[in-house]
C-alpha cells in the first residue's frame, strides 16, 4: 500500500502550493491570532520585536482576516520547480481556498475548513477527506506555545521584497540537529507570509517557496469559491475513511520520546472506502513548525518493497520494515525534518507482543 495522497503533494509539488499553511488559515476556526503591533501598519520601516510564537501567530492572523490571489512557486536544491494559483478567501470562522497546480498532471484542490475536496479531471474523480489539523508549515495545532520556544528561536534578518511588496524577514533557528531552520519574508503591514526558505544545519536552502504574483486584499468571495467547490457534476467521489484511535489501542509506542515533537493524532486510514480495502495506521507528530508522520502495516513479502531513504527538498522520507514478536511490519516516516529525525522515530517505536 502507498501512503495517502496528501502526502504524496509533497512529491507531486515539492511543499506543494499547500506549504502556505500561513496563509491558506489551515488553523482550526477561531484559533487565537495575535493581533498586528503597532509598528506595523504606521509606516515605521523597523520590523516589529516579537519572539518566535508571535511572529507565527502574526502570520497565521494575517490569513484569517485577509483574502488574496496569487500564483506560488516552489523549488527545491535538486532543481525541480512546481507552480500553484491560490485563491483563498475568508468571512468570519469561515475559511476557503482553491488550489490549482500548474505543473504535472491537472489537480485542484478546494478547501472549506476542514473539509477537502481534491478534483483530478484527467480521472474524472474526486477524492474527499476531513483534515482535522494542519500538517503543515506554520502548524500550531495540537502543541503548546511554549514548545515551540524550546526548540526554536528567532532573529530578524531585516527586510525585503516579495511580489512587489515590502517585507520583513527574520529566520527560525533550531536549537538542536532534529529539525530544519527557517527564513521568512512577511507582508510588512499585514503579516502575511511571502516567501519561506528551509535551511538545513550546514546553512543551505533545500527548500524555497514563494508568490511570484500576489493581489492581497482581493475581492474574491467565499460565495463564488463554495459554488466552484460543489460543482461535482460529471465526478466520481472516493472517500477516504479514517478511524480515530491511539497508539496504544494499537499496540505501538515509543521508548523515548524524540525531543520537541508531541502526538497530535492517530488514525487508522482505509483508502478509497471499498469493502475489504487494506488499512494502514498513520501516527502524526508536529514541534509546532514540523510534521512527521509514522505509517505503520503489516510486511506483505510480495510486495516489492524497498528500505531506504528518499529526500526531495524539505521533505524526507524513510522507509522499514520492522521485526517484531507479532510478525513483521512495514514503516513509512515521512516529514519536513532531516533523516536523523526520522531515524530516531524508527529506532523508538515499540510493538507490544500481544499485538
């Protein structure tokens, strides 16, 4: 069995146009947002003194409260270059965005909160889900504040421009190896992230993401883009089904936690929703910034199957099988953390005889 789809965006479009969590408010309805300082908005060219939990909180503030269109592009160190349209608009809780890639096979992407829609036209099929929390960059869901400062600290860099719009850009530093650093560019009056760079510890980009076009402030309407969303007309719907759980019911743990990242949920994941379909466990952990998810099922030998390492970008990927009293069992790690990371989560995980 593969991993899920929304995974595999990460492969489709390196970061995929998605990585924009800042913007597109992937934030669950009436999180709290910090509001702007007074700095910004004044005219004032200083970029605002804020600690690594306010600027994110800026950012994700900044996407609740304002509508934009602009086309996004992402690249990666191997030089591979992948390109999104991005509508997103917002009305009270009420979050909704469009993503179209412009690169690789015809796919769009609708999203209303935590529903998700995902149209390939070339299969003339739809694919549903319900996403309960962000997996992706800047994700604040599911683990304190404080967690974040643990593990990350910030500087500003200065400023800049993006899109044609002035910037200020500071850099998320980890404090440890387990994770990736970041350097941000952020619309100066409204917050609004721009551009991301994800830099590993040598300092080297591997990742970079940013609007090369942006209307902020658009006059796109969550009417128009609901009634884009449900015009399923001529589709075929595929749902996939996911069962919450915990790991222990499933009988996995680990012997040591690895250090800054918490559990923020556990499903048991039945693709496609047909009677008899195989089903996978997905264990999904975030320091607040980064995600990693654990897919865990059982070693099918006929399958051709490959341990090993995978990196595209800021993306990594790694995969084993794993011996264990109840038999063997097949492990998928997928994150925007180095391989180390993932290592660590693999050297961790426990399975109880029982099981």
């Amino acid at each position: 069995m593969t991993i899920p789809k929304r995974h595999h965006a990460r492969f489709l479009l390196p970061a995929a146009a998605l990585l924009c969590a800042a913007q597109l408010a992937t934030a669950q309805p009436g999180a709290p947002a910090a509001p702007a300082p007074a700095a910004v908005g004044s005219g004032s060219d200083e970029a605002p003194a804020l600690g690594v939990v306010d600027w994110i909180k800026r950012m994700h503030g900044a996407a609740r409260k304002h509508s934009y269109v602009g086309t996004f592009v992402v690249s990666v160190a191997a030089g591979n270059l992948s390109s999104a349209r991005i509508w997103h608009a917002c009305e009270g809780d009420l979050q909704i965005e469009r993503v179209d890639l412009l690169t690789g096979p015809p796919r769009t992407t609708f999203r209303r909160n935590e529903q998700v829609l995902t149209f390939l036209p070339d299969q003339r099929l739809i694919k549903v889900e319900k996403r309960e929390n962000s997996e992706l960059f800047p994700n604040l869901l599911g683990v304190p504040d404080s967690a974040i400062a643990d593990f990350y600290t910030v500087k500003v860099v200065g400023k800049g421009r993006v899109a044609g719009f002035d910037t200020d850009v500071f850099q998320l530093m980890p404090r440890d190896t387990l994770r990736f650093g970041y350097r941000v560019w952020t619309e100066k009056r409204s917050g609004l992230l721009t551009k991301l760079q994800t830099v590993d510890s040598d300092g080297k980009v591997v990742e970079q993401s940013a609007f090369s076009e942006l209307q902020l402030d658009a006059p796109i309407k969550v009417q128009a883009l609901s009634k884009m969303m449900g015009n399923t007309a001529g589709y075929r719907m595929e749902k996939s089904q996911a069962e919450r759980t915990t790991p222990q019911a499933e009988g996995w743990g680990l012997k040591n936690p690895v250090p800054g990242f918490k559990a923020i949920s556990c499903h048991r994941r039945v693709l496609g929703g047909a009677a008899g379909a195989e089903s996978m466990l997905q264990w999904t952990f975030s320091d607040g910034l980064a995600t990693v998810s654990l897919f865990l099922e059982p070693f099918d030998a006929k399958r051709d199957a490959q341990e090993g390492l995978m990196s595209l970008g800021a993306t990594n990927t790694l995969t084993r099988r794993l011996a264990t009293p109840s038999g063997d069992w097949w492990l998928t790690a997928v994150g925007e953390v180095p391989t180390r990371t993932l290592e660590a989560f693999a050297q961790n995980l426990t399975r109880q005889p029982s099981r």
